[in-house]
C-alpha cells in the first residue's frame, strides 16, 4: 500500500508506543525550516500549523512530551487515508486507522464519545473516504481548544520563535 508523500502519519511499532514515520523524501531533520513570520503566523492558524510539515513535526514532539500525540497521529493518518482512491488500499488503511486509534483495545486509542464510535463502527463494513469524517473532526475541535493552545504558549514554540 502507498502513502501519500507529502503527509506524515504515526503507527503504532510492535511495543505499542507511538512513532513518526516520514514518508516524504527526507527525514524531519532535512525540511525547510519556515520563516519566523510564518512560525509567529502558527499562533492564529491552526490550520497554517497543520498544512506546514515543519510544524506538524514540531507539533508532534510537543505532543509527545504531553504523552498525547495519538490525535494528532490518527488525524494526519486520516488525511493520508481520504487521499486513497483504491478500495483495497482504503479497507487496509482504514482497518489499520481503526485497530491504532478507534479501537477500545487500542492502548493508543482517541477519546470519542460513544455516538461518534458508533458512526465509525457502522461505516467500517464498506469504508469510503467519508468513514472518519466524524471522529477526526471531533479530534480537530479537541486539539484545536486543548492541545493548540498549550503548544503555542509552551517553552517548545516560544524557543522555536527565539531560534529563528
């Protein structure tokens, strides 16, 4: 199965913790670093912060050292996922996106409430690219209130600033 190359996405590793996977043409380390006004840009769009690589990767280590980067995980794999034209490919990838983050035997699993659960659940019989639709707007809504403001007013963001 193929990847988009421009989004990154997380997978669970066998021990059951949460790594990136890059799947662009380099490593994390190798993307162009934003200007600093699009880095100060980040603090009043949330969308400017998920469209840019460089700051879904700084987004993510932060995440990380918050011990919750699994929604930022299932979303970016989501967006990888709706990018899927084959059938085949989407039923593979949206088990996978299922059993990573929906799934309450997950030790990865997304907080959804039990309706949102249940929409997802109903729409894995015949996956399209619509089957996450709920749950990863759900997750947008929570990072954007929660996980977005922590990570602009954080050491992390302001050091990027400072660095820059």
């Amino acid at each position: 199965m193929s990847f988009s190359s421009v989004t990154l996405w997380c997978r669970r590793k066998e021990n059951s913790s949460v790594k990136l996977l890059n799947n662009s043409n380099g490593s994390a380390s190798e993307m162009t670093k934003p200007t600093i006004d699009e880095m100060k840009n980040w603090k009043h769009d949330f969308h400017a912060l998920l469209s840019s690589k460089y700051g879904v990767n700084q987004f993510q280590e932060f995440l990380r050292s918050q011990y919750g980067e699994e929604n930022l995980c299932f979303w970016l794999a989501v967006e990888d996922y709706r990018r899927l034209e084959d059938r085949e490919s989407r039923r593979d990838m949206a088990r996978m996106i299922y059993e990573d983050y929906v799934s309450t035997l997950s030790p990865t699993e997304i907080s959804l409430d039990a309706k949102i659960r249940a929409t997802v659940d109903k729409s894995m019989s015949d996956p399209d690219q619509n089957t996450f639709d709920p749950a990863q707007d759900h997750i947008y809504t929570l990072m954007y209130h929660d996980c977005f403001p922590r990570f602009i007013k954080s050491k992390h963001y302001k050091n990027l600033i400072k660095s820059s």
